[in-house]
C-alpha cells in the first residue's frame, strides 16, 4: 500500500492537472508491466486516432491495492478519472455510491448484450445498467505440466480425473521430481483450491458452495471429500513452497524441476517467455474433472460520472474501443487472456487459448462458467478474506482434520 505521504503527493498532482479538456479520457490502471504496458499503449492509439486526448495515470505495485487507495481519494475529493480499472463485486460497490456512469447506450448500440455471455455481462451492471466495460477473459482452472517430466515419470498425458492424476503424481514422486509446483500465499492455495471444489462437485456444487455460501453445501460431503483430495495434494508439494511466487513455482516446470502446476492462464507468458511450445513443450488442459466448467477472471474498466461533455463523449467511446474487435485481439495476444466477446477470429491465438475460447463459449451455453473466487470475481472481500484465510490454515496446518477444515470454512463464509 502507499505511504500516507505519497499517497498525498499522487493526490495532489493529479488535482494540480485535472482540468478535463473536451475529449479527453484520464484512465486509472495498474498495468504497468511489458505486455501490459504494451496493450495500454494500443488502446490510447485507437483513442487519439478517434481525435480524443488520453491521459494516462498508471498506479503500479500492489495487485492493484495502490491504485485502488488513490481512486478512493480522487472520488471523495469529487474528481474522479474517466475511467478505473475495477473487478468483480467491487463494480457493484462503488456503483452502490452513486458515482459510476451508465454506459447503457454503448452498450446497446455495440450489441453487448449479445457478444457477452450472461454471467460476464451481470458483473458489469448494476441493478440492470451497465457500468463498466469487460477487457478480457482469464481462466483459472488449468493444469499447466511439463511434457519431459512427464516422459521421464512414464506419464501419457494430462491426467483427466482427480484418481488418474494422484496416480500420476506417485510416478513423478518416484521418479525423483517433484509432482506439484505450488507458491505458498493465500490466493495461490484457493486457486488450486477452487479448481478441486470445481473438479469434485462440478459447476453447480461450486457455485452453490463458494459463490451462494449455501451453509448446506458447505458443510456436506462433497465438501469433505474436496478438502480430502486438496490435502493430498500438499503431499506431493516440495518443503520450499510456502511464500514462493506464482511464477517461480512456474519456473519450476518450465525448468522439468516439477511436472504440474495449478495456476490461470498468466503462467502461459512465463512458459512463452523461456521459448517453450503449447502441446510440445508443456500442456495446457483444465484441472483434473473440470474439463466442462470454467472459472473467470475477468479484467474490466469502471467509468465514472463526469461533467463536462466532450470527456462524457470520450469515455464512451473508450467504452467501446475496449470491447472492439482490433482491442480485443491485441491485448489478449499480449497477456495470455481470450478476448471477452464471442465471436472473436481466434487464428492469432495459439492452442492454449484456442482451447480456452472453445470451452469459455461452450460452458457459457451449459451452465457450467463460473466466477473465480480466488480472483476476486465472486463474492465480497470479508467473506473472501476469511475464506482463503481457512483454507490456507487447513493447508498449512496437517494437524487441523478434514472435519475442522469444513467447520472453519462454513464459519468464514458467514462473515459479513
């Protein structure tokens, strides 16, 4: 988070200039990294090309914290930015405080009602309006494995199921490499976690379970059996796991040190990074049983409510330049994401993707496209807090019994 003090500098040098010309769009964002960075730039050429002026007010660090912390103080001060980069439940809170805009008419005259599955396009209302702009689409439930290791382990493939794949983790173990790469941090045990929720009980379990925080599905057996088989994966973790990076425990495979990792879509850039190939190199494929259901992560910009005319008009068609086609490719191709629309040309993308676009519009159809509550997509921060804190307690912590795992998850799902 940022010091008082520098948050007071951020703050008063964004008030310093924050006369609005007509036409011009302040984004607020926490993209700051080569890909990232890369995309951003795309999109304010598409807004210059549209005669607009773009101020860019990048925040880095924090997972996007430090930029939340400057937004608040932009907001009270009643001089908001154009347009923020804002997630999940968190859309529906600050539309709570009357200060977002309604984005309805580009919405309806860029169809988005159509190129938006259902469950995406909630997120992004409130109370029936639209209020923010989807970017992109992440999924969180893949298994990411190391072709080599798995040769060497005389594994064939992707393990479909939980039981296939703890026989194919006893293979790695005895081979002498470690079966799973894991980071030891909150989201990163709930990112495996939710993935077994997902694989054990399927789409309307999770939903029932992690989304609705039905107490019945909770404490029932299904749950039992999902903390069962998320213990039993710890053991095939290594001793040096707990507070390792998402990446270095992505390095880990890259490097045939270990055979799989739990991890969304992002871990695609690390493998591309280091020259490796989908299908030759490594594998992508959902989460053992997962394979018909889909957990989201879905990046998107809120607009706020402004007054001057020719900034109302730019922010609209920055509303749509983020859900157009030419957007859309070129940030994907850079993050490692899908694009959110449907009916995307996916010849660019590679097979990891091509996969991912596949099983995004086909579990949008079934019922089976879910919100990752790891990523902030689901439910609000106590409850989610509280629940990955219990989760990682049971984790951590061999002596806690399966019974008292469900037990303290049921008591954090009820935090209000």
């Amino acid at each position: 988070m940022l010091k008082l003090s520098q948050l007071a500098t951020a703050v008063a040098l964004v008030v310093a200039g924050a006369a609005a010309t007509a036409g011009e769009v302040e984004v607020l964002h926490y993209w700051t990294s080569g890909g990232e960075a890369k995309s951003v730039a795309e999109l304010k050429k598409i807004m210059q090309a549209k005669g607009h002026a773009w101020k860019d007010f990048a925040v880095a660090g924090g997972g996007g914290d430090n930029a939340a912390t400057v937004l608040k103080s932009r907001v009270v001060s009643g001089n908001p930015p154009a347009a923020a980069q804002i997630k999940g439940p968190a859309i529906q809170e600050w539309a709570s405080e009357g200060v977002l805009a309604n984005l309805d008419a580009t919405a309806k005259a860029e169809k988005w009602d159509t190129l938006l599955p259902g469950v995406v396009a909630n997120v992004m209302k409130y109370k029936g309006n639209y209020v923010a702009a989807p970017v992109n689409v992440h999924r969180v439930n893949w298994m990411w494995a190391n072709s080599a290791v798995l040769k060497k382990a005389g594994v064939a493939g992707a393990p479909k199921s939980w039981d296939e794949f703890f026989v194919a983790a006893e293979k790695v173990k005895k081979a002498g490499l470690i079966a799973v790469a894991h980071g030891g941090q909150n989201w990163q045990d709930f990112t495996t976690f939710e993935s077994v929720v997902l694989g054990v009980g399927g789409a309307k379990f999770y939903s029932d379970a992690l989304v609705k925080l039905d107490q019945k599905a909770l404490t029932s057996d299904t749950m039992k059996k999902s903390l069962e088989t998320f213990r039993k994966i710890k053991g095939y973790t290594d001793a040096a796991a707990p507070g390792r990076d998402w990446n270095l425990a992505t390095a880990m495979v890259i490097q045939e040190k270990a055979a799989f990792q739990f991890m969304g879509d992002w871990a695609k850039g690390e493998f591309s990074a280091a020259g490796k190939v989908p299908g030759k190199d490594y594998i992508c494929a959902a989460a053992p049983g997962t394979a018909n259901a889909y957990t989201f992560n879905v990046d998107s910009f809120a607009m706020f409510k402004l007054k001057d005319a020719g900034a109302q008009k730019a922010q609209g068609d920055l509303a749509a330049s983020i859900m157009g086609t030419e957007f859309q490719e070129v940030f994907n191709l850079n993050k490692g994401s899908i694009p959110v629309r449907l009916n995307m040309d996916m010849a660019k993308f590679d097979d990891c993707a091509k996969l991912s676009a596949k099983d995004f519009v086909s579990t949008a159809k079934s019922g089976g496209l879910v919100p990752s509550v790891a990523h902030g997509m689901a439910i609000a921060p106590a409850a989610e807090g509280a629940i990955k804190d219990a989760v990682s307690q049971f984790w951590n912590d061999d002596k806690i019994s399966v019974a008292d795992g469900v037990a303290n998850i049921a008591k954090a799902a009820a935090t209000k």
